[in-house]
C-alpha cells in the first residue's frame, strides 16, 4: 500500500468502480455505506462521473472518484 501525506491510498480500478461498496470513515446523516451506482467514462476511458448512492437514505451524490483513494476518507467495502 502506498502512503501519501500520511494516508493509506485505496487501490481502485476504474473499469471495476460499478456496484463498488465504500463505508465512509466520518458518516455525516447517519449514511455511512455507499454504494457506486453510475459510472460514466468519456471517449478515452477517463471516468467523468461517479454517483454515490446511500444505502439507509437513498441519497445520491455525484463525487470526484480519486476521493475514494483516500483511506481518511473512505473505506473499501462495507465495515
């Protein structure tokens, strides 16, 4: 795992970010599982859009995807 600014970066493939699960580490409403349910990639394969959906609430947020790569923010997986 690599360390950067003192955070552990969370592995992620893009072409596998759909159906992923992530737990945030500071649950803000009581949504602390998500899970990726839209993905949208231009012509090059860049991913342009990533949408959040909580599990309790059903809110969706759209969010910069290399977030999920923070291990202060997220966890992979639900935990």
């Amino acid at each position: 795992m690599f360390v950067l600014l003192g955070a552990y970066v969370n592995q992620i493939n893009p072409s596998k970010l759909l159906q992923s699960k992530w737990t945030a580490v500071k649950p803000q409403n009581k949504d602390k599982h998500f899970l990726v349910v839209d993905v949208e990639f231009d012509e090059e394969g860049v991913v342009v859009c990533c949408l959040l959906e909580a599990l309790m609430s059903k809110r969706t947020s759209s969010i910069d995807w290399q977030m999920l790569k923070n291990s202060d923010i997220w966890i992979q997986g639900w935990k």
